[in-house]
C-alpha cells in the first residue's frame, strides 16, 4: 500500500517521478501527487484518482521543469480518499514538503499540541502533521533538516517511510524508514528514492535498502549517510546490485500483469526448484535449511504465519509437512497471532509466508517468535525485503516481479518452496522411503509442463466464466489437499470480480452452507481423482439433487464427474501433495476471465493493496 517515488540528480525529475509512480500503481491507491522543485520554488500537484489523472491535472496546472521532485500514491489510513488528504503535504511555512507511507498512531496528541503553538491543519492526514512536527523542532532546535527529522521520529509512535525536502537547503533529500519498506537507488551523481526497486531500475542496478529505525540523508554529489533514529549512530549502508530487469515489470504482450502472471507459473515454479532439486540424484539443496537442519528437523512444531493467499498455501504445506516430515504444524493469521497471548517455545519454528516480505502483521508476529526463542524461517520472494533480513534463514521463491495485487504465481512458488522443505526434512528424519521421495521429486520435475497443459483450458473457462459472470454468490469445495485451493479459489473471485464467494472442505456443505443451493448457485468442486474422491463425488450428487450448478475440476480422463457436473476442467494427473499446484490454474483463470467480462480493473481492484505494509 502507498508507494514512494524521489529523485535528485542532473535529470529531469518530474517524467521519472511519473513513471515510477506507474510502477508502483500495483501497490493499490486511491489518490496520487507529486511535488517539485525548479531550482527556486516548489511547485505541487496532487488529485484523488489515478496516476494518469494526476497527470492530466498536473501538466495543466504547474511547470514540470526541476531536478529534484518527490511523487506519492496514497491509499487511506487517516481522511478519506481526497484531493486535500493525497500527498505530497507542505508545512505550514512552505519550506518543507513530505511524503509518506505508514501510520503516525500518536498523532492526534502531537497534532494538538502543534495547534497550541499556533500550526494549522489543512488536511485530516498523520502526515501533515508529522511534517510540521519535523519544522517545529527546525524552529525550537536551530538544527538542520537531518537532525529535525531524526528528533521529530524520537516522538512519534507507529511505522512510516518517508522522504522529506527542505527548498532552503535544495541538494538533499531526508529519507527514514520503521515498518514500511524503502530503497534508495545509487547513481552516477544521482540518487533515486522508492518503496520498491521498480521505480529505478532502468536507470541504476545498485540500491541500498533501509533497516527499521534508520534515516539517511541524500545528497546531490555526495555518498548516502545512513543512520540510526535512536540514537544517531553512523551505519555502513550496504549497496546490494539488484536480480531485477525492466523486462520482467513490464506486461510482455498480455492484456493485464495478472494474466502475464498466470501464465508464468510454468517458469516461475521451474525457477523456484532449479539449482535446488536434483530429481535424477534424488538431492534437495537449500541452505537455509541445510544449515539449520537440526534445529528444523527436530522441532517440537512448526509455527506457519501468514495473511491471505500466503495464508492458503501455509494450510497446504500443513498437510505436506504432517504428511511428509510428520512434524505438528498449526497455521496461524499473522494479523491475529500476537494478539491471542500465543503460547511459543524456544522448541517451535515458525515460517513466515509474505510475498512481498514487507507485511507488516507478519513482520511483528516473527518478532514476537523470536522474542519467545522460537526459530523464524522466512519464505518470501522479494530479495532483501524486511522479512528476509529480520527471520534466522529463509527460502527465496524465484517467482520474479508479481505486480497484479490478486496473487497467482507466488501462491504455486511458495507451495513448491514448502514441498521441498517437506521432504528435505522427512528424508533427513527417515520418515518418507527413499522411493517415495525419489518419485515426488520426479512428479515435481514435471509440474511446469502439467500447468501448461492446464492452461490450455483458457477457452472453455472462458465459455464458463461467460454463462456464470453475472452470479451473485459462489461455492468452492475441496477436500483434504485442495480444500485450501477451493478457499484461493473464492478469495480470487472475491477479490477481482468483487462476487460474493466462500470455500468449504466438501465435507461441511451439509453443516449449513447447503441451504444456499438452488439452481442459480454456481458450485465449483475441485474433484481429482487423488484423495478423497468417492466422497466429494457423493457430494457433488447432494448439490446435483438441489439443482445445483456444477463447475468440477477433475482429473484428466474422468467420466464419472463428467455425468454429474454441467461443465468439467480437466487438469493432468500427479501425486496427491502435487495437485495444489495444478487445480488453482483453472480457479485462477475463472476469476480472471469472470473480471474482465464484468469490467472491473483486474490488476488493481478496489480498496486492495499488493502488500499491506500497515496494521
């Protein structure tokens, strides 16, 4: 959520603070503005809406000439969605302008006391008052932008990124970083300013990623000083070359990133494996475990945390881990985890699962893990993000950029990830024969070519998603390994189409959401013929006597369901654990197909952000 685009160097600023801002739209915002500085005055233009109206408005409104500017997309915490509310925020004097992602949680007490000392508050943002606050202690202080910002951050409570300009001292940019992520890019005689690396990588591979509680400033003509808020202590930063090209952001022919990035998953699954899984020699390499192999294989249980679809491939790797290592695994809601008074031992692990690495819920619960002593792995796919950095080891995904907010490809990597620590641990405790592990690192190694065949139903989805666009509710059914699928499944219609959906384990239908089938209820069965398969037929003849509309993904080559279902996706056979990571194709393109027949922004759906880097 929100997104953060500086630049100060020889360039024009304004058309890389555009573009950047168009990068980061698959963060999910409601409004946009940029601020720029011509060399003797700054300039501002913000609106609700999108960037492209930002950009409609701005270039009839203000000249866009000047070498430093500062761009934001904001999505709301504190005010509505609004023109005066959207960021970039000016302190009362007009000398400083801010931007930033994060929620001041004491603000209201500060900005009372700034209203006594006679400030005044156009907006109803956290941000504007922390701007002040920052010219505030300028004033009182006599210091410099640097050390205001670092005093005024010492008062507040909450997280925030944020990049602060000063028009008296016009050659730097203040940049501070607690719980929401921010990079600065390093340039010949330049330096770049984002939430993500997107923005810049055109113009320069090296970054410096900011810890939690640092600042740094940057200026022009000069290396980056990073320190630390508390207590002002130089820090080396660390310039990281970055694994990320321009290719790979861009859209690459397809109509929408979430299509681009469901088709990629042959790859992205591929990618995720090679250089670790040796299928012909029956070898798994990863450090982060083979390191901490004890540690892991001897855990008392293992902990997963994580939000959304992170969280639904955390329910799949429990009945892989239980299966395969016979370890006891609970999944827990990152956003719930902390506030329960959870009972953590020094003998647990706990995997955090987040796409980005930068959700915030599961930052604070591997925090709590640790506090406690537990072991925190990370399964993430951003390198260098917060939760690869703040976790005792991880595993990368190798999915590559995943900008469509509705994920797909992180959902089938992190599955992959967490199979192969699966079976890494049951081969090292002994509890998966040598034969078995063999052959699922077999089915493994052909798993990318088994999605390209399921996504080879496109046009019969389509047909499908045509006849039930218009459906104001949906069932999802699954059992045992695909009762997570069918729980993606809903949340992907949910969150693209904005159709109401649940998902159910098969098996619970007749506990109530039975009463809901009629023959306007689109019902959608993930039927394979491994596992449980005599009893979700039998419950797909409890929905078929209701008149129910059947929509069953079945294994290739059935005829039993193909009798029973109105229509049948057919997906190529593999072992049981495996079957995630075909099934969701056809749910993933039914939702996708379903939202563009009904017109809705599939890449950036309403009220949603890619990573909810806020409480």
């Amino acid at each position: 959520m929100c997104g953060i685009v500086g630049y100060i160097g020889h360039r024009e600023a304004y058309p890389i603070v555009l573009k950047g801002l168009q990068r980061l739209e698959y963060r999910g915002y409601d409004s946009a503005g940029i601020a720029l500085f011509d060399g003797s005055d700054l300039k501002m233009s913000k609106t609700k809406g999108k960037v492209a109206d930002l950009k409609a408005r701005l270039e009839s409104e203000i000249s866009t000439d000047g070498t430093v500017g500062l761009g934001h997309t904001r999505w709301a915490t504190h005010g509505e969605p609004n023109d005066v509310n959207s960021h970039p925020h000016y302190s009362n004097s007009g000398e400083l302008v801010i931007i930033h992602n994060g929620i001041i949680e004491n603000y209201d007490a500060l900005k009372k006391e700034l209203k006594k000392r006679g400030y005044t508050f156009k907006s109803d943002t956290d941000t504007e008052v922390l701007v002040n606050l920052i010219e505030d202690v300028i004033k009182k202080e006599n210091v410099k932008l640097g050390k205001a910002v670092q005093i005024a951050l010492n008062q507040t409570v909450g997280a925030y990124a944020i990049a602060v300009f000063n028009k008296s001292k016009p050659d730097e940019i203040v940049v501070a970083r607690l719980g929401s992520p921010l990079a600065i890019g390093v340039g010949e005689d330049e330096f770049f300013v984002a939430s993500d690396a997107s923005p810049f990588i055109e113009f320069t591979n090296n970054a410096i990623y900011l810890e939690d509680g640092e600042m740094a400033v940057v200026r022009r003509h000069k290396d980056v000083r990073v320190r630390k808020i508390k207590d002002d202590s130089l820090v080396d930063p660390y310039v990281q070359e970055l694994q990320l090209n321009l290719e790979q952001i861009e859209k690459g022919g397809y109509e929408h990133f979430m299509l681009k990035e469901i088709h990629e998953q042959p790859n992205a699954i591929s990618d995720t494996y090679r250089g670790r899984m040796l299928a012909d020699k029956g070898i798994i390499r990863m450090a982060g475990v083979d390191d901490n192999m004890e540690r892991i294989a001897n855990a008392k249980r293992i902990i997963i945390v994580a939000c959304g679809t992170s969280w639904h491939a955390g329910l799949v790797a429990e009945y892989i881990f239980e299966d395969i290592a016979r370890i006891p695994v609970e999944v827990e809601y990152a956003s719930e985890f902390r506030y329960r008074n959870p009972i953590i031992s020094e003998n647990d692990v706990v995997i955090a699962i987040s796409q980005s690495g930068e959700t915030a819920d599961t930052m604070a619960a591997i925090k709590l893990a640790k506090e406690k002593g537990a072991f925190a792995f990370g399964v993430c796919n951003v390198v260098g993000s917060s939760i690869s950095r703040e976790t005792n080891a991880g595993a990368y995904t190798h999915a590559g950029p995943e900008i469509g907010v509705a994920s797909t490809k992180a959902f089938t990597t992190q599955i992959t990830v967490l199979t192969l620590i699966a079976l890494k641990l049951g081969k090292f405790k002994g509890t998966i024969s040598q034969s078995d592990f063999q052959f699922h690192l077999q089915e493994m190694e052909r798993i990318p070519e088994k999605v390209k065949e399921a996504l080879k139903s496109d046009n019969l989805i389509q047909e499908i998603a045509y006849k039930y666009r218009y459906a104001p509710n949906c069932l999802y059914l699954g059992r045992g390994y695909n009762f997570p699928v069918a729980l993606e499944g809903a949340l992907k219609l949910k969150e693209i189409s904005y159709i109401h959906a649940e998902g159910y384990p098969a098996a619970e239908m007749k506990h109530g959401p039975i009463a809901l089938i009629d023959e306007q209820m689109p019902v959608v069965v993930i039927a394979t013929k491994k596992g449980h398969y005599e009893k979700v037929v039998s419950n797909i003849q409890e929905i078929k006597s209701r008149k129910g509309k059947i929509i069953a993904v079945v294994t290739k080559g059935d005829e039993e369901v193909r009798e029973l279902a109105d229509y049948v996706i057919e997906v190529p056979e593999t072992i049981e654990a495996l079957t995630p990571l075909l099934t969701t194709i056809p749910l993933q393109l039914l939702s996708y197909h379903i939202a563009v027949m009904l017109g809705k922004n599939v890449d950036q759906p309403r009220n949603l952000a890619k990573s909810v880097t806020v409480e």
